[in-house]
C-alpha cells in the first residue's frame, strides 16, 4: 500500500492538461542540438553558490474501522493491539549548492542536511515503528534527530552532468519520495544528457538508499516482496523525447540485481485549449520478468494505466483505467516512487490481475479571483484479483481469489502567491479504503494536513 500523502494529488493532478491561452501546436519537431551549453555560462564555483531549504509540517491519522492494523509497547514492555495511529512531525532541510567552476569541464558540490523533530511523542498514538517518526525498536520515539540527506560532487561537460554520492533521481523505474516529512535519496552514480532541445537521455547506479524515516543507508528491497530480501543493485537507463510540441515520450529500463528486470514506456499527449475545451492522455506500461538468482521468484508481469482528463476553464474531469497482467503483484523498490501508474493512491491497486477504474475532479478556483487555492475529490474501484495461480516464492497472493477494494477522497490545497510566504502550501487531504477480507490493504480512513515553507537564504 502507498501511504503517501500526496495520494490523493497523484489521483488527480496526474491528468490535469497544460493551461494554454490558444490549442497547443501538434507540429513534429526535430531533433536538433541544444542551442547553448549550460558549462560555457557557468558563473563558478563562489558566484554561482545558492543556500536554500524548506521546513515542513506533516501530520496525519489513521484509523482502521474493521480489525486492529497496528501494535505498540507498552514502557512495561507488553504489546497492544491498535486500531489507530497517529503521526506528527517537523522535518526541515537546508541545502547548499555550489555553482560549477568554469572551464571545458566544470565541477560543483551539493549537500544537504535533514532534520526532523517529533511533535507527537505518545508510543500508543505513534503505533512505531513505522516510516512516519523515527521510533526504537520497542517503539519509543526519539524526539529528534538528523543526517546528511544530500552529499556529492557533479562534473559537467557542454550539457551533461555526472554526479557522484547521495542525491535525488527521479526517474520512472527510481524516483526519490517525498511525502512524508522528509524526502528519500540515493547512494551512487547517475548522468544526465541534455545535448538535444527535445531529447535527453539518463543512466546510473546506485548501490545503497536513504529512507525518508531513517538516518542510515539502507540496502534496496521491494515494496511488496517477501520480508528480508535486499539487493545490492539497481542498474537503470532511459531517454526522453518529445517528437511534438503536444506529446512527451518515455523509455526506461533498469537491473536489481536478483530481482527483475523492468521496462517502461509512458507517454502524455494535450490537445485542444482548456478556455475551451482541451484533452490530455496518459499512457503508462511496465513489464516485469525476474532476473539473475531470482530472490523474488519467478515474476512475469505485464501493469499499464491510460488515463483521459477533459478540461473547461477550471474545471477537470478525469477518467483512469488500470490492469495488471500476472500472477504477482506488479512491485517497485521501496524507498522509492518508482510506480507512475494512474491508479497508485492510498492503494496502488496493483494485485495479481487487478483491473482498476478511477474517476475524479478538479476545481481550480484562479478563474473565480483565488489563484493557488484547488479542491478535489476521486473514486476507485479494483477488482479480479487472483493470486491462485501463483508458483512462486516471492509474494504472499495465493490467498486472494476474487478480492476486491476501492477508495475515495477529497481535499483541499492551497499556494501562497506572493508575498514573503510565496510558494507556500498547505494541504489538507481525507482518504478511505474498503477491501475484501483478503485484500492485503485494508479497511481505513486517514486524514493528512502538510504544509510545507520554502526558504532561501542565499
């Protein structure tokens, strides 16, 4: 299950369209070099330094309305049942950028500290651990703590970039998460080529994460395989190209070692004016196969998402059709943000088999006088899950035969448009989810609110 708190705006703003003030060109473009490079107009190493940074407020409470989900100890060490739990902390995070020194090959550094402090301290209320507050084995909260969140060097030639240590990738197969107090990041090596106007090109790999709720490295393991498995690897490259004004295109593939190889394509496409009338579309497509000593098990699975969202000035309806093809779970590193399919909110409604249908809508109160001020509201529903036929050893499916689940949700956010408060937000999201008694995520409700400061210092 993602517990994120930006579920509920990755159910709705993955379909919102470009505002455009007239229909958006659907001429071809061509493949063309960059017209400048980014190294030749590097300020250096002083001038183009900047210290910058954000603090946010995050809270959120969960309650189970069948069944207790959770456990705490009590400081006598005895063990409870719970059938909410409740968590509230501060996480800030001050990064500091050099600019690139000049020359034919230019060198930078970044690192960025995290701090995060727990203003709910209640082991009962926590229910840890959990990766929401840094908890003691036996649950006991520490009540403040911090890490070197960001640390490398980067190295440019023209247009691309080499950076080497801890830092944030996001591509579709890894991506660093950032809904939760404090984001992830990752341990190695990764480069980006942007020398083409409409086609850039990514590789890397990375041998260890930083999780969001943890100060050590952690090894890589998956979000819905078996427990204690890790790996040592992941191994990705990808390009993106842009062969029309109006349409984006993605293609990806990437190693964990012993686990999967997986390879995604994904493509977004606008068309029309939304003063009018305007149409995005969303494809997404992900295929699975296991890969080296198969710590996983076996894994064939095929997940796509096609999505449709019209708009009308401020308003935005969508519609999300989602499916999984294969006896597991379609399953991402953990730690990361790896699924870009439309249906992942509270639930990822990736079961064995799993066909999923959402619909949702947008309100975007800047034609009404309220720029930065939105409200929102989806509904999900999953179902044909069957894990029956599975001969694996990787993943706990054998017993869901014809579960079914669905959620909904509705929130409210809000930017800060000008002023020393500018480009602050505030987020205040309901969800809930209903599940069969063998689907694996549950029967809850949970209310967020985030805000979240951005600072600059220098």
């Amino acid at each position: 299950m993602k517990t994120a708190n930006t579920a509920l705006a990755l159910a709705l703003c993955t379909f919102i369209p470009l505002a455009h003030a007239e229909p958006i060109s659907q001429e071809p473009l061509s493949v063309q070099l960059a017209s400048g490079s980014a190294q030749a107009e590097a300020p250096g190493f002083i001038a183009g330094q900047s210290v910058s940074g954000s603090t946010r407020n995050w809270y959120g409470r969960e309650h189970s309305t069948r069944g207790p989900l959770w456990r705490y100890y009590k400081a006598d060490g005895t063990r409870h049942d719970s059938h909410s739990r409740e968590n509230w902390v501060q996480g800030t995070l001050l990064n500091y950028s050099s600019g690139f020194t000049q020359g034919t090959v230019g060198f930078a550094l970044e690192a960025a500290g995290y701090h995060a402090l727990a203003l709910q301290q209640g082991r009962s209320r926590v229910a840890g651990p959990n990766n929401r507050t840094l908890t003691h084995s036996d649950g006991d909260v520490i009540a403040q703590w911090s890490k070197l969140g960001l640390a490398n060097l980067k190295a440019r030639v023209s247009n691309t970039t080499l950076t080497a240590g801890r830092h944030s990738v996001d591509t579709p197969v890894i991506a660093y998460i950032g809904n939760r107090a404090l984001p992830s990041s990752f341990q190695g090596v990764s480069v980006n080529s942007a020398e083409f106007d409409n086609l850039t090109f990514d590789a890397g790999t990375f041998d260890r994460v930083s999780p969001r709720t943890e100060q050590s490295l952690s090894k890589f393991r998956s979000e819905y395989g078996a427990a204690g498995v890790e790996t040592d690897r992941v191994n990705m490259f990808g390009l993106n190209y842009q062969p029309l004004k109006s349409l984006t295109t993605s293609l990806y593939a990437a190693n964990v070692e012993d686990f999967w190889n997986q390879y995604y394509f994904g493509a977004s496409h606008s068309l029309g004016d939304s003063d009018v009338l305007s149409l995005a579309t969303g494809l997404n497509y992900y295929k699975t196969v296991d890969s080296g000593r198969q710590k996983l098990g076996e894994i064939d699975n095929d997940a796509y998402s096609l999505s449709l969202g019209l708009t009308h000035q401020a308003h935005t309806f969508s519609v999300a059709w989602q499916q999984i093809n294969g006896n597991e779970y379609f399953d991402y590193l953990h730690e990361t943000n790896g699924i870009f399919l439309a249906n992942s909110l509270m639930s990822d409604f990736n079961g064995p088999n799993e066909k999923s249908l959402q619909f949702s809508y947008v309100l975007n109160m800047a034609p009404f006088g309220v720029p930065g001020l939105k409200f929102n509201i989806y509904k999900a529903r999953g179902w044909g899950i069957d894990g029956t036929h599975y001969r694996g050893n990787g993943y706990d499916v054998r017993g869901m035969q014809g579960e079914n689940h669905y959620e909904y949700g509705f929130g409210t956010t809000y930017a800060v448009q000008s002023g020393p408060l500018k480009n602050t937000a505030i987020r205040a999201t309901y969800s809930a989810h209903r599940a069969s008694a063998g689907q694996a995520d549950g029967s809850l409700d949970e209310f967020r609110v985030v805000t979240t400061l951005p600072f600059s210092l220098l």
